[in-house]
C-alpha cells in the first residue's frame, strides 16, 4: 500500500541541529522513497513497508547519538497517495 507521511524530527540538547536532521533525511532517502523536504517538516511517501523499515534505521541512526524527538502523520488517504508510484513521482530519491 502506499502511504504519505509528514516527520519532523527535533534533536535535542545539541548545537548540531541541521547535521542530525540532515543525517535523518539522508538516511531515509536511501530507501527509495519520494522525499519532499519542507522548512518545518520533510513529506515522504512510498510502500509502507519499505516506510516503516526506513523511519526505524533512520531513526535508530540518529537516536545513538542524540537525544531526539521524531513527530509523524501517517496517511493512506493522502491526493498524492493514489498518484505517488516510485515509477512516476518526479521527486524519486534513488538508492
């Protein structure tokens, strides 16, 4: 099934702020998802199962190091849903 989600992920008690969100948004990207990056949130969608997979490394990625916050709205009823396909979105992040 394919699924939308908006996370934001809010590392705390760190000056490295844009690293850590960047680490995240890098790590989710090598999955194959479609990622949209925003100035308060990032949009993701793709497979659900390849999405969940993707949350959990990124976020065990950058939970080893820092104490984090990571906020998600999970969708299958999204417009983007029914037209997002890795075949066809245009922002497609390959591996």
């Amino acid at each position: 099934m394919i699924i939308q989600v908006e996370v934001s992920v809010y590392p705390l008690e760190t000056d490295a702020l844009r690293e850590t969100i960047d680490t995240f948004i890098n790590r989710v990207s090598q999955h194959g998802l479609n990622v949209n990056k925003g100035a308060m949130s990032t949009i993701l969608s793709g497979d659900d199962s390849v999405m969940f997979t993707a949350l959990n490394a990124a976020f065990v990625q950058i939970a080893n190091d820092n104490k984090v916050v990571m906020v998600l709205k999970i969708s299958n009823a999204c417009p983007s849903c029914d037209a997002a396909s890795p075949e066809t979105n245009t922002h497609h992040s390959t591996k």
